[in-house]
C-alpha cells in the first residue's frame, strides 16, 4: 500500500493516484489543501520541516509491521 500527500489542482498529484488506480494498487491519498487547518498544517510541517520536501506529491510505500520489514530487508540484495 502507498501513501500519497498532494494538493488540489496538482497535475503531478492526479497522475499518480491514476497510476496506482490503473494497477489496482492499494493507496491513501493526503490532500494538504482539505480545508482542516490543523491537519492540514501537521502535514505541512511534516513534509516541509521533517522531510524538507519542495513538491508533491510525495508518495511513501508503506510495509506493515515489524515483520513486514523484516521480510523486506531478508530480499535485499548485499551491497558489499
């Protein structure tokens, strides 16, 4: 599943959700510009202060649990 923060009127934001939606791939969507200005500002700062993020969308895979990203980490290949 993927997490995708946009804003309204956001080409880029449009295409990837229809990206996803095109491959039956599971997402939710964050619009920043809902019109909740709490949470709308939690995000924000999320993304501008914590991530320094300039553009949306910004898309983020989400795993699961602990042993979610375990399963993921044993399939990574060694990069010595």
């Amino acid at each position: 599943m993927y997490l995708v923060i946009g804003r309204k009127n956001c080409s880029y934001c449009d295409k990837a959700k229809e990206a996803l939606e095109a491959k039956g791939t599971p997402y939710v969507y964050v619009d920043i510009t809902s019109g909740d200005s709490i949470t709308d500002a939690i995000w924000k700062k999320f993304l501008v202060e914590d991530l320094e993020a300039k553009t949306v969308p910004q898309i983020f895979r989400l795993l699961g649990g602990y042993d979610d990203l375990r399963l993921e980490l044993l399939h990574v290949p060694n990069k010595e």
